[in-house]
C-alpha cells in the first residue's frame, strides 16, 4: 500500500472510531417494542374501514360513528382485562356547540379513552398518545356518504389500539391515556374538549404524541416512495407564550427550544435508538402547512404536544370520495397502505412513550449561572418533584446544531462545563435508576 492510500486509511479509521457511538437499549422498552404488530394494525385500519362512514355527525349505531366507537372500546376494554384492574376505558360523551359552519348546530359527539394508571400515587404525571378516529370526503359537510379514512386517520387510530394492546401489562410510575379523538375534520372539537377539560382540572400532561395520518410510504405527484422516514411536527414559539415567557425567550436565544421541539428532539433519540431502519425528521413548524390537527388544542392551553406524521403524503387518498377518475383510484381505502411502515410509527411511539412514563419526572429549577463573564457555563438545577434518579444528563449543542450534540452524566446537581454559553445551548434532563431519561429542562438565567 502506498504512503497515500495508508494516509487515506488511517484518515477513514480514526473518522469511523471518532464517530462511534454506543446504543444501550432497556430490554423492557426492547421486548415493547419486538410486540408491535403489522398484521394487528392491518387488521385494525380494515375494521374502522369497514364501517360506511366515521363522520362525527352521523349517528348511525350499525355502521357509522357510533359503532365504530363501540368497536375501539371494546378493543381497549379486552386488553384492559390483562392489566390487573389498572386499565378502564369508557367513551366520553360530550356536545359540540353549533359554530354556524362544520356544525351547523349543537351536536352530540364523544372521544374513546383508554387510562392505564400509573403505580406511584405520588406521581400525578400524564402521558397522552392519540389519534382521531373521525373521516370524511371532499365535502366536509357529507355525513352519509362512503369515507374509510384508512389512513385518515385509522393509521393513527390503529397505532394507539396497539399501543394500548402492548401496554395494558406493563406497569408505569406515570399514567398513560389512550385517546381517539372525534371532531377532528370539525375543528378539532374532541381535543379542545379533553385540552380544556385537563386545563381546568389542572392535570399535570407530561407530553401528547398525537399521530395523524401515519400509515403510508408512498407520495402522489411526485411518485416517492420511501418507507425510512417519518415527521414530527413541533411548534417553535408557544401558542400560550405569555409576554414575560417571550422577554425571556428573546433573552435567552431560546426560539429552537420550546417545550414541545425539547420532546421532538426526545423522540427522535429515543425513536432511532429502538427502531432499526428509521429516521425521525423534525420538521420546524406546528403542523403542515397552514394546517393543523388535534395537538393544537393542548399546544394552546399550554401543554408539550407534537404531532407524529408519515414522510410522504399521497393526497389521492386523502379528502377524496371513493371513485375512479382518468384510471387513477382515489379514496382513503386500506389497500393504499403501508402495514410495515405503520409499525415503524408505531414503534417510535412506544420507545418514546414508554420511556416517558417511567423516568422520573424532569429536574426543577434549572438554571445556568449568568452573575460574571466567562468562557466556562454552570449548570444548576434541583431533584425531580416524582420519581428517583440515579443522575443527570447535561445536554450541549452548537447554536445552529439542531439536535443534541453531547451528553455529559453527573450524579451531583450541578455540573461546570468548559464550553462558552455564547456558543452553545444547555439542557438538563433526570436518568432513573433503570437507565430512562426525563424530558430535557432549558435552563434560565440565574443573575443573584
């Protein structure tokens, strides 16, 4: 071998050894993870398909939105039977006001809730994975005519049944809700209703995983496919950001680290961490495009909500009545569906959600010490309110990185790192006895 291509060798060894990185499973989040099931979800997308329409107006008990509510209940209420009395479901009845344009008067409508409580009656966290189980066609306003919404949103659907499925038997510090939304396609009436009910009880969300439309790999238009990546939508500057919170916001540079981008950042680690063969990609917005969907209505009462998505759209299948036109198949029918792709999403969900509800809660009062200049940064923060932990993870990364670069493990609570805060971003996030990570806490100024 020539001195040149030695040089080249020894260049690409030490670049491999240098980039190395180990990846530590827990084996309970593993095995979660190894029961997510294509074929189950195949099977649930078909069943919510099967029914004429899930339009949250119609109101009919055989085949429409009402039985096909009685057919989620019935699922979580037979997994429920393995949890030890820990898992009740119920289907939450409530009314939709009249707003004169998707609901031309008051209507009867309801959410299917599955609550998996946690074990630690000291830890009042809640942990909320969801989907909206509602379709439609072109017409928003058709409330008889055929709307499967396989993929709209029975993929998001059909990954909070098999999570449910999954988890009934394990056991949580935490609890964990398991929610089918109606209303969706309306103007998200059932997630305002549950995000204004926890606003009012002032229940303590730890974070909402809302999945919609997350069960196909293959884009129309453009002819993609793709079933390696998926999206998560976060918000970048609160919907409930009060003026004091933006002054600090403008203070700190912290417009990339809202609460909600912090547990996109999360799940992104954790997601790849567990499932082989599959990038999580943040996308800097709070959804699509000047759309939106049911993570909105808790993002605005203040709540850590982000929205999971597929990678690639196929907008034939999706607001489409069921027809034929110029050879080409539209409607949202399960035959357009991507089962492997959807247990991917699926997988992600339960990492992350898992992970979440048994760490222990995030550190409290975390702060960076700003009272003289220097090239070094310290890092204080007290114990989590719930939960023990084992230690801490000081999180760095570069102004313009947009994820966590460095993790540096502590077991005291406080940590000085030789790195300028004028040059980068610190976190603190709480490690459980078991290895499981707590969201991570931006830390404020502390001047006295």
């Amino acid at each position: 071998m020539n001195k040149f291509l030695l040089g080249l060798s020894l260049i690409f060894i030490s670049h491999i050894g240098y980039s190395q990185i180990a990846v530590n499973r827990n084996p309970k989040i593993a095995s979660m993870v190894s029961e997510i099931s294509s074929d189950s979800l195949e099977n649930y997308v078909r069943k919510l398909a099967s029914f004429t329409t899930r339009h949250t107006l119609n109101t009919n008990e055989t085949d429409g939105m009402p039985a096909a509510q009685a057919y989620v209940l019935s699922k979580f209420n037979s997994f429920a039977k393995k949890s030890g009395g820990r898992m009740t479901a119920e289907i939450e009845k409530f009314t939709i006001p009249g707003d004169g344009r998707r609901i031309t008067e008051d209507s009867p409508a309801a959410n299917v809730i599955a609550t998996l409580k946690g074990t630690d009656p000291n830890d009042k966290r809640i942990f909320i994975v969801s989907a909206h189980m509602d379709s439609r066609n072109k017409d928003v306003m058709d409330e008889e005519g055929i709307a499967p919404g396989a993929n709209d949103d029975g993929s998001g659907t059909a990954a909070v049944i098999e999570l449910a499925r999954v988890m009934a038997s394990r056991e949580f510090p935490a609890t964990i809700l398991f929610v089918a939304f109606t209303g969706e396609e309306e103007g998200l009436k059932g997630a305002t209703y549950l995000a204004d009910k926890a606003k009012e009880q002032e229940w303590e969300i730890g974070a909402v995983l809302n999945n919609d439309i997350v069960g196909n790999s293959e884009s129309s238009g453009t002819l993609i496919k793709d079933n390696l990546k998926m999206r998560i939508f976060s918000e970048t500057i609160p919907a409930s950001e009060t003026e004091r919170e933006a002054q600090l916001r403008r203070y700190t540079g912290a417009e990339n680290d809202s609460k909600s981008r912090q547990l996109a950042r999360y799940i992104k680690e954790v997601g790849e961490r567990y499932v082989d063969q599959f990038e999580v990609k943040l996308i800097y917005r709070a959804d699509r495009f000047l759309r939106g969907g049911d993570q909105t209505s808790f993002a605005r009462n203040g709540f850590t909500a982000v929205r999971m998505s597929e990678m690639n759209e196929n907008f034939y299948h999706q607001h489409e009545n069921v027809r034929v036109e110029n050879g080409i198949q539209y409607g949202d029918l399960p035959e357009f569906m991507d089962f492997e792709y959807l247990r991917k999403v699926a997988a992600v969900n339960i990492s992350s959600l898992a992970s979440l509800a048994q760490a222990p809660s995030q550190p409290e009062e975390v702060q960076i010490d700003v009272r003289g200049l220097s090239n070094s940064s310290i890092l204080l923060w007290k114990a989590p309110k719930t939960g023990k932990a084992k230690g801490y993870y000081v999180l760095m990364r570069e102004t313009s990185a947009p994820t966590w670069e460095k993790k540096f493990y502590t077991e005291e609570t406080t940590l000085t790192l030789p790195y300028s805060k004028d040059n980068y971003f610190f976190a603190v996030q709480a490690v459980g006895e078991d290895g499981s990570e707590s969201l991570p806490v931006f830390p404020v100024p502390m001047s006295r």
